[in-house]
C-alpha cells in the first residue's frame, strides 16, 4: 500500500514529463519540416531552443509591444511560442491582402483551450470555427440584423433607449459609463429577447458584465500557457501553478449562465404566449429546430449580446472621452448640428447624411478609440506563401488593428485627433474598414452597432455640452489610457456634462414623455 501512494503521486509527475518529452519532439520535426521549406517565415525575434518566442510575448497590452517590434522587423512578423507559430500584421495592405482577399484559407479560427475549451465559450460566433454550425449563424444575423434594410424595424428602439440616455444623463451626468452600459444593453437585450433593461441594478446586465470581462481576459493571446501547451488542459486544479483550472471552473459557470438564463426567458414566455417579437423567438419559431439547431440559436443570441453590448460601450464611452480632451473638436460637430438641424428638435436618422463633420468625428472616434486592438485571431488553415514568406498551416493570424489605425502610410499624423482627414478630396481610409475585421469573419452585427454609436453621439452632441471637470478651482486632464483585453475601454476619467441649454432639458424630456 504505501508503495502503490508513492507510485500515484509520482504519477502526474511522470505524466507531465512524458507529455513534455512529446511535445519537445513534434517540435522537433515541425521545426525540421519547416526549415526544409526554401522560403523563410518572416521575421521577428529570435527565440530560445525548443520554447520559441515564450518569453518575448507579452501578456499585457500586447499590441504595444508588437507594435515596437515593426521597428526593426517590419510590418509582418514572426514569433514561435512551444512549436506553435504566430503571424502579426501591422499594415492594412497586408491584412487585407491574407485576411480579405485569400479568406478561403484564413477563416478559420485557432482553438483557444483557456476560453473555448475550459470556459465554454467555443460556442460564441467570434470563436467558432469556419464550418456548418459558423455559415448558419451568419445565416441567422443576416435575417434579423444583416442588413441597413433588416435593421430598420428597430429605427424606433434605439431612438427611445437612446432618449432614455440622454434623460439619465441629466440627473446623474456622473454616472455616465454605467448609463452607456445599460443603454447598450437596453438596445440589444430588446432586439435578442424582447427584454426590457429595468432602470435600476438590473440582473442580466450585471450577469453579462462578468462573463464579458472573462471573456476579454480570456481570449487575450498569451495570457494562459495552456493556449500554447495544450497538454496542460488535463492538469488537475490541485497541482501547483493549475490555478487557471479554478478559474476556468468559475468563469465557466458565468458563461452557461449568460447564454442559458435570457434564452430559457423566452422559451417559458413562448409557452405562456407572453414572448414579445425578438431575435431568438423569430428564429425558435421559424426555424425547423433540432437540439443542434436550437442550441446553435442560443450561443448565436449569447454572440449578439455579448459581442455588441461591450464594443458599443467602449466606442461611446471613448466619444466622451474625445470630446472632453479636444474642445474645438466638439464645438465645430455642435456647430454643424445646429445649423443642420436646428435646436427645436433632436436628430433623427434621416439627418445623418446631413452631418459629414459628425460623421467624421465618428470616424476619428473609432479609429484612435481602438475597441478591439487586435481583433480575433486568425488561422491558416493551409500553408501559404506570402511576398516570399512561408506561413505554416495552422499558423495563428493577427491583425494589429491599434497598429493599422495608426500607420502613417494610411493615417498621416496618424496621433492627431483630425476629423478632417475623412473630408478631403482624397479623404483617408474609413477606419470601419477594419475594426469590424476581415473576409468572411467580419462581424455581422456591424450595421446595429455603426447605428446606434452614430445615434448616440449625435443626440449628445445636440443636447449637451461636455468638457473637462474642474475641482477645487484645478482643471482635471483626462489620462487618455485604455485597459488591457481582447476589448479595451477608455479608463475612467472626469468630465463634466451640462445640457446646453434648457430648451435642449425640455427635448429630452418631451420625448421621452412621448
């Protein structure tokens, strides 16, 4: 007996080594297939025997630092982690040379076991693989959302979440980043499950809140070992250093939860007749449902909500932000509406086509307020040679999107906050080109989310003035710093949000009283 309880603790012990000594040696060939290849992989830097690049990757604000590297090896580059090869592309030739125009071999998406597998969020649209289950859920937001056309129903909600907005903005103008949150949740909780966001603390935004945030520090890449060690899925919670089997236990659970808690909502009000029109009842209704099928409707909802409640509060809240750091900047946008619209009403959909300065201030939003730095990777799913470099299959694709936004070949004085830039005769590139990503994985929900950021700033910027905050006689600067993750958000600052005038008070008022 006390022989067989040495032998069983030795065991994960030699479990580990064995699974190492295998890894070591497929490295090994791989790395042996490779080098046999004539054409080189890009460049990058030069990484230790056998573990590669693992100790170059950052783990933090990663496109930073690879952004630095395009200083000595250029815009397309190289790193090996374990055997597992990593290509970042830092200029929007490039991106969309692989991502767009070769999509048949670079849709795919690499399998992440911290977030897919552990976690469960495998089922979510960002993260699913390019085969049946993918194609039919594109199908599925393509009838609801797909389209300007198809979204037009919903015109007439996202005026009243976002007059809803602009009413709370006028009694607790501090709380600003929560009411963007909950009007983004409010818009897209209505559409996904005919759901109304209650006023106060309200529990499916609070629950989505969390499972978001696992999500974004999740998907980061290189932020778990285990992402580039598979192997070390099977490691038991107890063994030291396993501390992110805990965690994945947890965040788990948050994720069932976000995806199972709203979708049962709907089915229980579809059987008492109560179910209000949405995005999961017209599909549960029309669809020829199987348990594959309905549970393919389920994570596509979870995607939708999920996906577009924390990108557009990140773009909203970064608009306050622009408009807080440069002053001249937002009265000229105020300006505009003024004389396009006039100040005895609010701006509607039919205006935005009136309001190219506003347009363009969006534009300049979205482009230095970077909502997804790195966009979601890529995979190979064959190799490929590309201006003479070699990208092994299974290779992980990366679109520096922070970088892309930021290359002067494409954004002259690209740190300039310049709204002007998409005005000229031979205006600059529109960043939405490459923040909703590329090819065929590029985000279905973009026509919802262009909406109801466009709606948004344009109806604050007709009712309210924003500007820094002052306390104690002292002028506060904003830092202008964004948070780490998958999804970055302006960290929070101070400003100071006034209605313009009490005529503008009375508008909000008077339409959400209608």
């Amino acid at each position: 007996m006390q022989g067989w309880i040495t032998i069983s603790k030795m065991a994960p012990s030699l479990f580990l080594l064995d699974s190492a000594l295998v890894v070591l040696g497929l490295y090994i060939l791989r790395q042996y297939l490779i080098n046999k290849n004539r054409h080189p992989v890009p460049p990058g830097p030069r990484g230790l025997p056998f573990v590669g690049n693992v100790l170059d990757m950052p783990t933090s604000y990663e496109w930073l630092t690879i952004s630095e590297w395009t200083k000595r090896w250029g815009d397309i580059i190289h790193v090996n982690v374990l055997g597992k090869h990593f290509v970042f592309l830092h200029s929007a030739e490039d991106a969309v040379a692989l991502l767009d125009k070769r999509s048949t071999n670079y849709s795919d998406r690499p399998t992440l076991i911290m977030a897919g597998e552990l976690v469960g969020w495998a089922p979510v649209l960002g993260l699913t693989q390019y085969n049946d289950r993918f194609r039919e859920s594109r199908r599925f937001f393509s009838r609801i959302i797909g389209t300007k056309s198809a979204l037009r129903p919903f015109h007439e909600l996202i005026e009243t979440e976002t007059h809803k907005f602009l009413r709370r903005l006028i009694y607790t103008p501090e709380n600003v980043h929560d009411h963007i949150r909950k009007t983004a949740s409010g818009i897209i909780m209505k559409i996904t499950y005919g759901y109304s966001v209650s006023e106060g603390k309200d529990p499916y935004v609070d629950m989505v809140d969390k499972a978001m945030e696992n999500f974004s520090v999740t998907t980061t890449p290189g932020a778990f070992l285990v992402d580039v060690l598979p192997i070390l899925r099977y490691v038991p919670s107890w063994v030291p250093g396993a501390n992110f089997q805990k965690l994945a236990a947890a965040w788990r659970a948050e994720a069932v939860e976000m995806s199972e808690t709203p979708f049962a909502m709907v089915k229980q009000q579809m059987r008492e007749g109560t179910a209000l029109p949405s995005y999961t009842k017209n599909l549960l209704e029309t669809e020829t449902l199987t348990p594959e099928k309905e549970d393919n409707i389920k994570w596509s909802a979870a995607s939708m909500y999920g996906g577009g409640a924390d990108t557009t509060v990140s773009a909203i809240y970064g608009f306050f932000l622009a408009m807080t750091m440069y002053p001249e900047i937002n009265q000229k946008a105020k300006e505009e509406i003024d004389r396009v619209v006039g100040k005895d009403r609010l701006p509607t959909f039919a205006d935005r086509e009136n309001l190219p300065y506003v347009e363009a201030v969006v534009n300049e939003v979205l482009r230095l307020s970077t909502v997804v730095p790195l966009g979601i990777p890529h995979r190979a799913s064959q190799d490929d040679i590309y201006k003479g470099y070699f990208i092994p299959k299974d290779t992980i694709v990366i679109a520096n999107i922070w970088a892309l936004l930021r290359d002067p070949e494409t954004y002259p004085d690209p740190l300039v906050f310049n709204p002007d830039r998409y005005l000229s005769p031979n205006p600059d590139r529109n960043p939405r080109d490459f923040i909703f990503g590329f090819g065929r994985r590029i985000c279905p929900g973009l026509n919802l989310a262009d909406t109801s950021v466009f709606f948004a700033c344009a109806k604050v910027l007709a009712t309210f003035d924003i500007s820094k905050a002052v306390e104690n006689g002292v002028i506060v600067e904003p830092s202008g710093e964004y948070t780490a993750g998958t999804i970055s958000h302006p960290k929070e600052f101070k400003c100071s949000i006034k209605p313009r005038t009490a005529k503008a008070s009375s508008l909000i008022l008077a339409e959400f009283e209608q």
